[in-house]
C-alpha cells in the first residue's frame, strides 16, 4: 500500500491525476477537470494549459482537451540520450554565444524528432525552450539533417506509403540537403520561426541527433548562413570529438541504428 508523502505539493498531486484522467477517460472539458479534481475551474484551465505545454494534453477543435504525445506509445530512440545530453551542455552554450541564438539537440524517434537539450539565447526576441517537445523529422532543420544522412532505404522503411508524406518531394529535399551539409526550416513548424540544422554522427557516420538555432524569422538574413552553418558544423564537430572521448574512456561506442529502432516536447509548439 501506497502513503501519501508528508510534503506533498497538491499542484503537483492535481497535474498527475488530470493526466491520468485524461489518459484513461479521454477528452474531457475545462469544467469537467475541475469537477474530478474538485478544483476551480480557472485553476483547472491553467493546470491544463501546462499538460498541453508539455505535451500530456492536446486541446481539439471541440475545445475539449484530450491526451496528448507523451501519453501515447511513443517509438523509441535507439541514440545514447543521456550521454548527449552530459556532453553538450557546453558547446550549445558556446553556439548560443556565437550566434546570438537559441540552440537545440534533438534525436531521431521513428518519423519525430524529440528535443532533448536547449541552450535559449538572451535576446529578448527569441526562441524558447523546446526540451521535450516532439515534431515531425521532416518539417525541422535538425531532422532534415538526420534524414538526409540514413540510407535512403531507411527513409523510404520509416515513411512507408504514409499519406501524409509526399515520397518524391522528399527524395529531392533530402538530397538537396545532403549536397549543402545543412537543412533549413522556414516555417514549417511555426508561423515566424526559421531554424538551420546539421547532423551530429558517430564515427562511422551514422546520425545521432540534430543540431540546430532557431530565430524569429524576421531576423533570419541569408548573407550570414554562412557563418550560421559554420558555426553549427564546429559545434556538432566538438559533440562528436566528446562523444569519441566519452566511447574510448567507457569502452562503448554511441551508435544509433541504421533502421526502424531509432525512436516525445518554450514558446509554442516550435521547432528546430
């Protein structure tokens, strides 16, 4: 039998049990919240207003609020998250200081990209923090990246004969990626946000996540893409060098596999 713990933080208690209710009752309204958990309806608005902040929410066209990503199987990721995390830290801060905008690492979970590191910029315009957030691979810069450096028959096993994916086009962005080393996402997630991607890869070349900035597309200028993807290559090189030392130190080697193994979301629902 489970005790309740002596110091236990009610916002707390009431965002897990509306997260199960949605996962296990389905959509529900605001007023229908704040009647299971015995709250005021402003208090169960805001409770859900984080679940859909953080993904375990999603609020449909009836305004009702049902489950959302995080509460629904999720393909797994088969790249060394953790250990991407504790070696990027610091070169994403380096890039946030030489681009004057925010930086992202994201991995690879079937046809989804999943946030795992941001480093925001300090600009009072600018991108938020997107750990945890998960989008389509390939309407961001970061899995554009990742895409075009599988093999194309691991695209074409991802994608399948999705009606939602326009194959052919797909094909031609991904190679054009692949020919200029860097992805770009003008909009494609968000209204006023524009990102450029590289690919972060172990030794043997294979992607194991994507790094990015993202920027308010109103400051987005082509004449510095250049310096932009410059400083992304340099900084996906130092992950890279970190991630060798990290394998050599520990006898293991980082390596996300080629096929359907590797596999949830800050301002808005964003992207990279």
């Amino acid at each position: 039998m489970r005790n309740k713990p002596p110091y236990a933080l009610s916002s707390v208690d009431h965002a897990l049990r509306l997260a199960a209710l949605l996962q296990q009752e389905g959509p529900m309204r605001v007023t229908d919240a704040a009647e299971r958990l015995g709250v005021a309806a402003s208090t169960a608005h805001r409770l859900l207003a984080m679940l859909v902040y953080r993904d375990f929410a999603e609020q449909g066209p009836d305004r009702r609020y049902g489950p959302g990503k995080v509460l629904r199987p999720a393909e797994p990721s088969g790249a060394p998250v953790a250990l991407l995390r504790a070696v990027s830290g610091g070169p994403l801060r380096s890039l946030v200081e030489r681009t004057g905008e925010s930086a992202n690492l994201a991995v690879l979970a079937g046809t989804e990209v999943r946030f795992i590191v941001t480093a925001e910029s300090d600009q009072i315009l600018r991108v938020g923090d997107r750990t945890g957030v998960s989008l389509p691979a390939h309407r961001t810069s970061g899995g554009r990246a990742m895409l075009a450096a599988l093999d194309p028959a691991d695209v074409t096993a991802r994608y399948g004969d999705s009606p939602e994916i326009d194959a052919g086009r797909l094909r031609r962005e991904l190679a054009l990626v692949r020919e200029r080393g860097f992805a770009i996402n003008d909009q494609l997630t968000e209204t006023g946000l524009t990102a450029v991607g590289v690919a972060v890869r172990d030794r043997s070349g294979v992607p194991l996540a994507g790094l990015s900035i993202a920027l308010p597309t109103a400051r987005f200028d082509r004449d510095r893409l250049p310096g932009w993807v410059g400083a992304l290559s340099a900084t996906a090189q130092r992950i890279e060098t970190a991630l060798a030392v990290s394998a050599f130190q520990g006898g293991t080697t980082p390596h996300a596999p080629r096929s359907d193994s590797v596999g949830t979301r800050g301002e808005g629902a964003g992207g990279g």
